[in-house]
C-alpha cells in the first residue's frame, strides 16, 4: 500500500508588503494547522507565541508523528513524495 500526500486547498500567493505582514501571515496559517490537529489546544494568532512557549504542544506533535512512523515501518506502507 503506498500513501501519497495530498494538498487539502490551494491557497493563492499573495505578496506581503513587510515582514510583520508574513509573519503574521505563518502564525495564522500555523496556528489553524495546529488546532485541526489538535482540538484540545486553544491557539489562534493572538495567542501563538504563549501556546508555543512551554513546548508543550510541539513535544506532543513531534510524539504523534514519531508514532505513526513506527506504526508505518510496521505495515510496511510505502511513502512517496
């Protein structure tokens, strides 16, 4: 069985007239990334830096994807990119 990965929406590139713009930009786009992976965390722009400051929640992303790689080198499935 092989798994491909697969791009859930496009998003259009938009130029950003500063970098406080793109960063902004990155925090709003990570921070809805990380609630859909993990409805538990409360975190939006506002709040991304504090709910990233303990490493709380990247220790448990980076546990999650260690994981499913080991469950995935167990059923022999085959990644491409």
């Amino acid at each position: 069985m092989e798994v491909t990965p697969v791009l859930k929406e496009t998003r259009s590139f938009r130029p950003f007239k500063s970098s406080e713009e793109y960063l902004y930009a990155m925090k709003e786009d990570l921070a809805e990334w990380l609630s859909m992976l993990y409805p538990d965390l409360d975190i939006n722009v506002d709040n991304f830096m504090e709910c990233l400051e303990s490493g709380v929640a990247l220790c448990k992303s980076y546990t999650q994807c260690l994981m499913a790689c080991f469950v995935l080198k167990r059923s022999q499935v085959r990644f491409s990119l």
